[in-house]
C-alpha cells in the first residue's frame, strides 16, 4: 500500500512542514519539526501541535522547504504520533478532492471522516478478538441462490469489465433480485482477496444486510454507522483499514472508510437522500464514493428501482453503465396498483371503508398488511374548537405535533418539547382538539378496528432504542397476519415476504411541492413504498387514496411505472434547464436577528454579480421556506451555471471575499454544493 506523500527527514530541522486541524479555516499551518525528530515526517502522520492557547491533534498534509511566514516565527510540533500514516496517499486524494468540491475546510473533512479515538490522538493499539466489532461465521452457510436469465447477464456484463474503474447503474424494480446479484459480486471479489465496501441508505437496513451477508459469507465482516460506540467504530475502522475485514457495510459515512485491499463499491439505493449530508460538512456519499472508485482504480455498482436523475442522466449519456432487471426474481409478479378516489367520501380517521374492506380482507388470507403515513406523532395540529388558536412553537412559528404515547407537543423542526395543556390558553375551554393523521392515531385507529390483529409501528418513535426495530421486523417475519403502519422507513429496502397489501394513506400531500425535484421524490416514494407488497409468492396489491386520482404523476408512475416516468422528467428537466442538465450551489445565512443573514447574502450576492457570465445566474436572497428554524431566521441565496467548472472556479475566487464580509462573522453561513434539500 502507498504510504506515499512528501517525506521530511531529521537532517532537515528547518524544513516546513504543513499541518490540517479541525478548525474553520480554510487553510493549512505552518509548523516546525520537532527538536529531537527520530522519524520521517510524511503526509498523513497525525502530530500534536501548539494553536494559540491550545494544543490540536493535526494531521500532516504537505512540506515545504519555505514558508510565507519568518521561520524565527514558525512553532514547533509538539509530539508526532505515529510511525506510519493512520491516511494513506489515496484517501489523502479523496479528502482533497472533496474539500475542495465541496468547498470545506479540508481540516474538518478529516476530522469528519476519522472515529473519535483516532482524531482525539490516542494510539492506534493492537486491538483483541472481545473488543472488536466485527462478525465472523462459524455456522453452516446458506448457499447461493441460482440467478434468473436477467440477474446472470447483469452479473456477467459487470465481471467482463474487470477489476479497474467502471461505473454501473443498475435499474432494477423492486423485488428483481439485486441483493442476489450484489452477494454474487462481493463473492467473486473476495475470493480474489479483495475487500468490499457496501452502502445502505439508513442504520434500520444495516442489521437484515448483516444478517443477510453473515448467512452467506464466512469472511470477516464489519458494520461502520453513527449507532456504534466510540470503540465498535474504531475497532471496525481498524479493521478494515489492516486488511482484517472482508466486507464492509454501512451508512453515508462508511464512505472513508480505509482499505488495504480495495476491490469493489455497491451503493444500495442510490437514489436515497440519506446519502446527503445535510449539516456542516454537506457531502454526498455516493458522489463520493464514484470519485473513490476512480481515485483506487476499483468498480462502482450504484443499485435502485428508482434511480435518481442525475445517475440516470449520467447512464444515458453513457458516462455509466446502464443494466436492467426488469422481472421480479423467484417469479414474484409486480403487484397491481388501484387509486381510491376520495373526494365527497366518508373517512374514519383517514380510511375510507373501500379501503377497511380490503384491509380486512388480506388479513383473512393470513396475510400481512402495510400502511403507509409519512407523519410521526398522534396529529400534526392542536387546535381549540373555540376560539381557534393552536399550539405553535414560538421558536420555530410552526405548529407542535401532537404526541400521545409521550405524552407531549413536540416541533418536529427544532425537537423541542412541552406538556399537553388541560386548556386553551387564549380562552380557556377545554374543547382542544388534534386535527390530521400522524401514525400514532392510525395505529391506534386499526388496534380498535383489528383488535385480534397485531399492529406494528415503525418510525422514528418506535425504533429510537438500539435493537426496538431488529425486534420489530422479527415478530412480523415470523408470517402471521399483522399490519405494518410507517413512515418512509418502511420504503427503504425491507424485505417483508407476507405483505400482500400496501395502502398509501395520504398521497396527496406530496403531489404539490414548490422544490423541482418534488415529483421525482415522490414518484420514488410511492414505488418504493408499493414494492414491499406481493414480495413472496402471493401476488401484491397498492391501494392509493387521494382526492387527485387525474393528477399526471400519479397516472403516469400507475400506467407507465417508474422507468418511463422518470425519462420524461428527464425531458423536463432538459427544456427547463435544470439538474441535471444545469449545477447548483446553495449559499444558507441565519442568524437570529432576520436583518443579518439577508444583508449577509445580499452582500454576497453583489460581490458575485461582479463575476457572472452568460451562463451563471444568482437567484435570491429569499427566506428559506422553513424561515424560522430554533430561534433563528434562514435566507438563502442560489447560484446556478450550465458549467460546473465554471460555478466552482466562480466560488474558488469569492470565497476568500465572503469570508472577509463584515457581516459574516455575525452569522451563521454555509456552501451547500448539489443541494437537495431547500428547506
């Protein structure tokens, strides 16, 4: 493995050498070496050094033999740390890459990117076989299952490419078998001596894809996401960094992990905005993880039923591969899809009785139901009959979601909490009531209409607890009727052979969205959330209830599916110019004075408009339309081009000029490259 890097010897004392820390600054630092230096100082040692008044674990990135500073004023390095690099060559490459992408302090990307145990300094020790967080097999293996005609030509066009960079886009529908083929792959790369790097989209699907790999593979295998303690993390980063692991599989931030003998990348999903950091150092795994897998020479298989737009504008353009499942596997059939029209119908609590009688009847077949509310809480309002207040969070000016198992209100923005009133405050009645659907109130709903049916709710609420959802999924995967009531982290990959029944409660709500990217979003939702129905040998049906039955996504992702669906958004997204066919940066400014952060990005905006071609435009600042998040208010100024070089040359000149706004040390502010989330 290259530990490679600039290499500064003893002989040299005078020599510079150029130091990272987890600072904002968007620059390296000018240090001494030691006096009593018995090592080569090379890139990617981690060293102690003096920062004003403190002393920060930093890590090497460069040398020099000049500075711009004297050296007579240049301090020493306190204490190097290690005798070889904890970051080789290549992650130094990618961590380089992606602070500037992303313009981030490189710093902070690698005090991102590193387990606490590592960035705090301490010794990277030998560890034991009790303190690791890896799994090994003693148990018998299941075989591997015989792949369909589909699922062998995909797995065999992949291998034909060989071991060097090759982008795949694979666009299977759901239930076609993808996580067959990706065990297939990661078994052909391991027996070569190979190790592999799987994402999944959130922590609720890394324990099934555990499970699912540990059934599989006697190889070491080990898990890396934020629900691991301080120690299972760096155990597993060890792992995986000397060789010791076979597979990894994990969240968004697995992606740096290090590899000794890297061989393979499989992002599950692809499409999931899970893979978008959304705060401080906003990155995009699978981004990411495509620049890696070119950066190590290695292929890349990005996996989805519902690829995202930008990966499938990418595979059309044939920058990728693009490989198709088009049949479920195991002859599974694609279930049938019907809208309930609900306008001038009677609802009890949200179900129609078209929809109670089917519900009713999938159970009498033994069989599993899902209903689908992407809305935590009892109900989203609390409101007094009387007079018509409601209960608001003043930190936020939105209403609290009514919580009844807590009990509690809580803002599902800012995570704040209060007790449940006895009356209104503004004229003291009683009459306070919860208005809408949250899937407390469905739960509770289908527990008095199916009192003999056991009803399981999973969402954030319910699966908070480490090891509440792995015990959840095994009371239903033991098949016997029973309802499922979720939010959107029911449609992330799960695997529930008995649901022959998925109801979309509400699916109005995400018709109408000012974001442009809110049709794709919910045409990924909705046949994400269909294909948990008729997995197994029976056949599925969705029921969707709506008072917009005409709407065109609905009828288009109902009559067409999604593979049509998505190129003719496709088509849209050319004739507007948007993502994919333009690029996009997000400049965020809040403070909790209003004036500030507008002024900031006003002043941003006017430092820009100098710059600006034909091809570049600045739109805004505008409130954000979550305007007032805990206590402070949000504006946002957008910068879009037709030439990615161009907007990120543009930035890499303007960046120093915000920084140095005077404004900008009074607010809070951020660059957000490729935003997906404009709330």
């Amino acid at each position: 493995m290259n530990q490679g890097g600039n290499t500064l010897h003893s002989s040299n004392a005078n020599s510079v050498v150029k130091v990272v820390v987890n600072t904002p600054l968007r620059r390296s630092f000018d240090y001494l070496p030691p006096e009593n230096l018995t090592c080569q100082l090379v890139e990617g040692l981690r060293v102690k050094v003096p920062f004003g008044k403190r002393e920060l674990i930093g890590l090497i990135v460069n040398t020099s033999a000049e500075s711009e500073f004297a050296l007579d004023d240049l301090k020493r390095i306190i204490e190097v740390i290690d005798q070889e690099p904890v970051i080789d060559a290549s992650m130094m490459k990618l961590f380089k890459w992606a602070a500037t992408y992303y313009h981030y302090p490189l710093g902070q990307v690698i005090h991102n990117a590193l387990p606490t145990r590592v960035r705090q300094g301490k010794t990277l020790t030998i560890k034991t076989n009790s303190d690791s967080n890896s799994q090994e097999n003693a148990k018998e293996l299941t075989p591997q299952l015989h792949l369909n005609d589909e699922q062998e030509q995909v797995k065999a066009s992949i291998l034909q490419q060989g071991n060097g960079f090759h982008c795949f886009l694979l666009e299977g529908v759901t239930g076609s078998g993808k996580t067959e083929v990706y065990m297939q792959l990661i078994a052909e790369k391991v027996q070569a001596g190979l190790q592999v790097i799987m994402l999944v989209p959130e922590i609720s699907l890394t324990p099934q894809t555990i499970q699912h790999l540990q059934g599989r593979f006697a190889d070491k295998i080990v898990a890396i996401h934020s629900g691991l303690t301080d120690k299972q993390r760096f155990m597993a980063w060890t792992d995986a960094r000397l060789g010791d692991a076979d597979i990894i599989i994990g969240t968004r931030s697995a992606i740096f992990t290090p590899l000794r003998r890297p061989g393979l990348i499989i992002i599950d999903e692809e499409h999931d905005g899970s893979y978008k950091q959304q705060e401080g150092f906003r990155y995009s795994a699978r981004d990411l993880a495509i620049y890696r897998a070119q950066l190590f020479d290695i292929p890349i298989v990005l996996g989805s039923a519902t690829p995202s737009l930008e990966s499938l504008h990418n595979a059309l353009r044939k920058r990728y591969s693009l490989m198709s499942l088009e049949q479920r596997a195991a002859k599974a059939k694609q279930p049938t899809f019907a809208c309930i029209d609900l306008k001038g119908k009677a609802l009890s609590e949200g179900f129609s009785e078209q929809l109670l009688a089917a519900i009713k009847s999938h159970l009498q077949q033994n069989k599993q139901v899902l209903i689908f509310l992407n809305r935590r809480g009892y109900a989203p309002l609390l409101q007094c009959h009387d007079c018509g207040w409601t209960a608001s969070c003043p930190r936020c000016e939105t209403s609290y979601t009514l919580h009844r198992n807590s009990p509690e209100l809580r803002c599902h923005r800012c995570e704040s909490q209060r007790k449940i009133i006895p009356a209104c405050p503004s004229c003291q009645s009683k009459a306070l009531l919860p208005i809408g659907l949250g899937t407390e109130r469905t739960e509770k709903k289908l527990e008095e209409t199916f009192p003999d049916v056991p009803v399981f709710r999973i969402d954030r609420d319910t699966t908070r607890n480490r090891g509440k959802l792995e015990n959840i999924i095994s009371e239903i995967n033991k098949g016997q009727a029973a309802i499922l009531v979720g939010t959107q982290m029911l449609a992330k990959g799960h695997h529930f052979p008995e649901v022959t029944l998925v109801a979309v409660l509400d699916a109005d709500a995400g018709l109408f969205s000012s974001d442009f990217r809110g049709q794709e979003f919910m045409g990924q939702l909705l046949i994400q959330v269909a294909g948990r129905s008729g997995r197994g040998e029976n056949a599925g049906e969705v029921l969707i209830q709506t008072h917009n039955s005409t709407h065109p996504t609905l009828r288009s992702l109902i009559n067409d599916g999604y593979k049509k669906f998505s190129r003719t958004l496709l088509e849209q997204r050319d004739i507007t110019n948007l993502p994919p066919f333009s690029y996009q940066v997000l400049i965020r400014a809040e403070a909790s004075n209003a004036s500030l952060p507008m002024s900031f990005l006003q002043d941003v905006k006017n430092l820009t408009k100098k710059m600006l071609t034909n091809t570049t435009f600045a739109l805004g600042p505008l409130p954000a339309p979550m305007e007032k998040r805990a206590g402070r208010f949000r504006f946002q100024l957008l910068l879009q081009s037709s030439s990615r070089a161009e907007l990120h040359t543009l930035l890499n000149h303007l960046v120093p000029a915000y920084e140095a706004l005077p404004q900008s040390r009074k607010v809070r502010w951020s660059i957000d490259v490729d935003p997906l989330d404009f709330s």
